[in-house]
C-alpha cells in the first residue's frame, strides 16, 4: 500500500499545477483505493485460519467492503465537494494499476536471486 500511496503523491503533484482542487481530487482517489485495500485486507485475512466457506465469504466481503468505500468517497467528493472528476480518476487509476506493477516487479526479482 506504501507504493501506492507514493503514486497517488505523484499523481497529486502533477495535478497541482492545475489547482489545489484538482491535487485533491487526484488524492481522494488514490485514498479511496488505498484504504479500501486495507479495509479488505483486514477482513479478509484478520480471523486467523478458518475453512474454505468462512474464507470465501470473507474475501467476497471484503471486496464489497473496498468498492464500497471507493464509490463513497468518490460520491462524496464529486457532490458534496464538488471536485474535478479527471484527477479523480486519474488518482484510482494509478492506485489500482501501481499495486500489479509494484508485484510483478517485486516477483520477477525474487526469481532472478
């Protein structure tokens, strides 16, 4: 989650020279995939080791959970603060391209040791 967190900065920055508004936007969406992540992660692997059932209810839980907290978010900053819509794909874009990026990286130099 820290490297997607550090794309969504970047992301950020990037948008900065549009306006704080579009900064934002562009943090709010990375955020809403970030936490979403760790909400999931959390339930899906925060009970221990159970049978296949429980786990598989957990994770499908889970999923909801993270998708859940991503469209809050972005319903929330498109209505209530009335936040560029561009920078806020933008920032869910590059948090949920950069975790498959950062593993694939992260495999390939495990196998190569």
């Amino acid at each position: 989650m820290a490297y997607q967190a550090a794309a969504v900065v970047l992301v950020a920055l990037v948008f900065l020279s549009q306006g704080l508004a579009a900064a934002i936007a562009a943090l709010l969406g990375g955020a809403g995939v970030v936490l979403g992540s760790a909400l999931a992660a959390h339930v899906a692997l925060g009970g221990g080791v159970v049978a296949a059932r429980p786990a598989l209810i957990r994770l499908v839980l889970a999923a909801g959970l993270k998708w859940l907290v991503v469209i809050t978010i972005f319903a929330l900053a498109l209505g209530v603060g009335r936040l560029p819509p561009l920078p806020l794909l933008a920032g869910l874009a590059v948090a949920l391209v950069a975790y498959p990026l950062v593993l694939n990286f992260s495999v390939r130099v495990e196998r190569e040791r």
